[in-house]
C-alpha cells in the first residue's frame, strides 16, 4: 500500500503538542497521529513562529520546517496538509475592533485547494463567516480536495455504538436528539452540532433558534468580537428535533419511538434501553468498544476517501452545512431568538474564534 506525505501548518498544540496534556486514546496530535499510521509520513512543518519550528525539528526529527507555506507546498509536495493554526490569527480572546475580520482557516483552505493539495484536515471551524465558508466550499469543489475538519467524535469509534444503535432501529423512529455540557459557539457548539447529525445518520437541518450569553447581548454590524456561549434548538428533516442543554458535562442522547440510546462521560461509555411491552424501558446489551486515536481514524479516513474516490466521513458538503447552522444560532440571537431556516444566515455575520 502506498504511503503519503504529510505536512502540518501550525506547530502548537493540535499539530505538535497536545498529547502532553494527557488526553486518552492517544495519539492525539496531528504530528504523532502521522508516525501512528502506516498509511502516512510526516515530512514537514510550517508556523511563523521560530520558536516553534526548533521545538518541532527536536520533537519529531524533522528538519523540513518552513516559515511560508507556500514554499513547504512547493518545495515538499505533500499529499496531506493539516491545518492547525488559530482560526483568528491571534492568541487574543477578542477582536480588537470592528473591523477585524481575520479568518486564518478558511484563508489557509482556499489557498492549499488551489494549489492542489489532494488531502486537507482543517482545524474547526472552517470559517467565521458564511462568505468565507462559501470560499471554502466552492475551492474545495472546484480541485476536487478531500477534505475532514477537527469535529473529532465524528472519528470516535465510541460514538459509532451509539450511531449503530440508532440507525439499526433499536430505539424506533428517532424523536429528538440532545447535547448536555455549557460551551461556547464556535470552539464548542461546531463539534455538539456535528455530533447530534451524526449520530442520527446527518439529515438535513431545516430550521435553527438560539441565543446568545449574555442574553441581551445586541449584535452590531454583523460582528461578534469574542465566541460567545450559547444554547439552541434544530429542526432536522424527518420531524427530529435537537437540543442543547447547558448542564452537565459533555454527553449526547437519542430518544425514539421505542427507546433512548444515551453517550455517557464524553464518550467513555455508552447505555441503551429500549421498550419491552407492559414493561416501559428496559436496559439493553451494546457492544463494548475500546477507545482508538481519533486523529489516526480521521486522517486514515481521508487517506481511504482519496483512495476510493468516495466521500470523506466528514465531507465539505456535510462540514459546510454544519457551519451554517451554529452560524445560524447567532443569526437567531440578533432576530430576537426567531427560527432562522437554512440556508439563511447573513453571509457576512462574522463570529470571533481563536
């Protein structure tokens, strides 16, 4: 089987470091999710930042470090590049201004399409607007670029338990799908977003509703200068509803016509009851999974993607769509918490993410 190259623009965290923070299912990192794989090696790296490129060379051994990525691509010829840089641009946890509309991920996206990279992973989110994210979407169409973002559970193999039991009909026709844990619009609701869609099989969201905290928090120009957070409510096609709710720790449950399938301690297990007649509930069997390097199954999954010619797990079709509707969260906020159907969020209503 062949081997492809891979070159990481970002060396902090999610590229290089992560992993000394003690995360389970290790490797966690793009870099070590690399040297786990027999599917990928890791050739180069690249961040404006010198400091960081040393503390890459010495890590992983790699002298190929760049400070523009251009020349890494031009130079390397990478089959996969990762994109692991701050989505804004700055360590700051808000705009400086009005004005500041910086959106690193999607600029880094349109430009590594167009210059034919085959393979992409993309932090989250893609973009902090809908017109970037339109970019991202039309870019990646238009080279034919495999594309899967940081929405890490949808590579989970914990999670596909419950997906499984979901879609093979064991709790019946699904009713609503719900989200436990307070977290913030970009940095936490694109990944409880994601998560709710997959675990039902990704239908189509149709309408969204959401506030923002604080809840008189008036929008102005179409610019929100920190990532707020926030709560919603989806409609998804088929008469499915989702739910967030800001309590607890991070857990995902399905409820259907003849039982619940529930995600528990951030995927760390999973239960399942399903309905016995003149009995109610009843807890049922699910297979016991062990935990697997997410990072590894979503690069190997674009590897197996670009192989085949198929869709990729996360696909920009699906990533795209999941953009819009926690956009669409904000657009509600500034609507008076109205239903905002999709597509239907301001193109250029702009969220701050780091």
């Amino acid at each position: 089987m062949p081997t492809y190259r891979v070159a990481i623009i970002g060396l902090g965290r999610m590229g290089s470091t992560i992993d000394d923070e003690g995360h389970s299912a290790l490797p966690y990192s793009i870099a070590a999710a690399t040297r786990a794989s027999a599917r990928m090696e890791l050739v180069a790296g690249c961040d404006l930042d010198a400091g960081k490129r040393s503390a890459f060379t010495e890590r992983w051994g790699i002298g190929a470090v760049y400070e523009d990525y251009r020349q890494m691509v031009a130079q390397e010829q990478p089959d996969l590049v990762a994109v692991c840089t701050r989505a804004a641009g700055t360590h700051q946890r808000q705009a400086t201004d009005a004005d500041y509309r910086v959106d690193v991920h999607a600029d880094l996206t349109v430009d590594l399409a167009n210059l034919r990279v085959p393979m992409l992973y993309v932090e989250k989110a893609i973009a902090c607007s809908m017109r970037r994210a339109d970019d991202v979407r039309d870019a990646v169409s238009a080279n034919g670029t495999v594309v899967n973002t940081g929405v890490l559970r949808r590579f989970d193999k914990r999670y596909d338990v419950v997906r499984d039991a979901v879609l093979a009909g064991r709790i019946g026709e699904p009713k609503a799908v719900v989200h436990y844990a307070p977290t913030s619009l970009l940095h936490g609701h694109i990944h409880s977003i994601d998560t709710l869609s997959w675990l039902i099989g990704d239908p189509v969201i149709t309408r969204v509703r959401g506030e923002l905290e604080p809840r008189d928090y008036a929008v102005v120009g179409g610019h929100i200068p920190f990532d707020p957070r926030a709560t919603y409510q989806l409609q998804f096609e088929g008469g499915i509803s989702g739910w967030t709710i800001p309590a607890a720790s991070w857990e995902f449950e399905v409820l259907g016509s003849e039982g619940c399938v529930r995600s528990l301690n951030n995927g760390a297990g999973a239960d399942l009851r399903v309905a016995v007649q003149g009995s109610g509930w009843q807890q049922a069997d699910l297979p016991t999974v062990e935990p697997v390097s997410t990072a590894v199954c979503c690069l190997e999954d674009l590897v197996a993607a670009h192989e085949s010619g198929s869709l990729s797990r996360g696909h920009m079709g699906v990533t795209h769509h999941i953009t819009e509707a926690c956009l669409a969260v904000a657009e509600s906020h500034r609507s008076g918490h109205c239903w905002v159907d999709l597509p239907g969020v301001d193109r250029d209503l702009y969220v701050f993410h780091i």
